[in-house]
C-alpha cells in the first residue's frame, strides 16, 4: 500500500515536471523544445454558422493539442533538434533522425497546419490587393480559383488538406494527404489551405465535405492570405 503510494506521488511529480518543461519552453513554432498550443485568437462561436462553435473546441483544445503533445514526446528523446525550428524541421524531413522522421512528419505538420489554419480564419474579409491580381493572372478569376479549389478539396482520399500555393508568387492548387504540407517539396509557400479530416466538420456537415467547403469562403481570413503571398514574393 505504502510502496504504491510512494510509487504514484513519485510518477506525479516525473509528470508535473514534465508539463513545467512543455510550459516553459521555446515558443510555438520556433524551437523544438516543447511546442505550445497556440491561442485559437478568437471566440469559438465566431465562425458561426460556417463551422460551429463545439468543433472548433474539440479541434483546438483536442486535435491540435495531441498533435503538439505526440510531438513534444518525441523531441525529448532527440536532442540533437533541440533549437531547430518547426519549418527547417519539415523542409528537411529527409535529414532527420530516422526514428522521429514519422512522428515529426504526422505531428510535427499537425501542428503546423492547424497553427497555420487558425489564423487564416475570420469572418468579413475580402481578397484585395497582389492576392487577388495574381488569382485573376493565375486562374482566370476569382470564380475558377473558387471551383478549382473546391475539387481538389473534395478529391482528397481520406484525410487531408487542399491548398492554394505559392511558388516564387505563380499561384498553384493542390492537396496533400495526412499532416503533409507543401513545406515539406521545399519550394511552395501556402498561402491559405483548408483542414478537410472528418474532424473539422463531421458534427456540422456530416459526409456533405462539399457543403463545408463552400462554408469556408465565408470564414477564409482573406488579409492573412494576402500577408501569406506577399511573404512568399
Ligand atoms: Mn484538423
């Protein structure tokens, strides 16, 4: 009895350190050293009635933060990425440790892709500016980058993502399964992308993925977008 109760406060504090480390460490995005949950920036009904306000909390407060905490577990058994940021991490798949390539591919893209999507999330924006040049010049108008994207969102088997990308500012359509991102080629840069797992719309949309891509046009942060292609010039 003794013996379990010592062994259980032992086990307790092994964990509690650990979350301290997870807490104080590198900032999200920027070191490998316990990556963070990013705050979502804004209420979770503010989507409404896109994308609902309970999955968003479960997509936030859930998926992303397994994604972070399967990352973090296997960062602390590599020191050698210590410092090494989450970008140079998944441009360089290939360099890694073999045996955290995987993980850092599935969960360390898990968290850049919702990192990433969060922000591209707002109500009320509009495309303006070399964004919205470079998509007349690229795909004809705006009606055609719309279906273009649309179908690739849908042609995605399984989970995924679609994404609208820049390479050296020609803008591109394509999807990628899993966690996967264009990051990962090296040479295109997202400018927006949208989470097509069953898990960003399931409660809401059931199997009708078509119906929440539709919705997205009305949540897609176009300001974000513009910020994303003129980074990418
Ligand atoms: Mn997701």
């Amino acid at each position: 009895m003794e013996t379990n109760r010592r062994t259980f406060i032992r086990t307790s504090a092994v964990l509690g350190s650990g979350l301290i480390w997870y807490r104080t460490g590198a900032l999200s995005l920027t070191g490998s050293q316990g990556f963070e949950l990013p705050s979502l920036g804004f209420a979770f009904d503010a989507l409404e009635p896109y994308i609902d306000a309970q999955t968003m909390q479960i997509h936030h407060d859930k998926h992303h933060l397994a994604y972070i905490n399967k990352l973090n577990e296997a960062l602390v058994s590599e020191p050698s990425l210590n410092g090494k940021s989450l970008n140079d991490m998944l441009m360089h798949l290939p360099d890694l440790p073999e045996k955290v390539r995987t993980i850092v591919r599935n969960h360390g893209g898990g968290h850049w892709n919702h990192s990433f999507f969060w922000k591209l999330l707002r109500t009320g924006t509009h495309a303006q500016g070399k964004l919205n040049e470079a998509i007349v010049r690229d795909f004809g108008s705006m009606e055609n980058l719309m279906t273009t994207f649309e179908k690739s969102a849908l042609g995605q088997f399984g989970s995924g993502w679609a994404w609208l990308v820049s390479d050296k500012g020609k803008l591109l359509v394509r999807s990628t399964p899993n966690q996967d991102n264009p990051l990962m080629d090296g040479v295109q840069v997202p400018v927006f992308g949208i989470d097509v797992w069953e898990h960003a719309y399931y409660l809401k949309y059931q199997n009708r993925r078509g119906d929440y891509v539709k919705a997205f046009w009305n949540v897609l942060n176009w300001d974000e977008a513009e910020k994303n292609y003129l980074g990418s010039l």
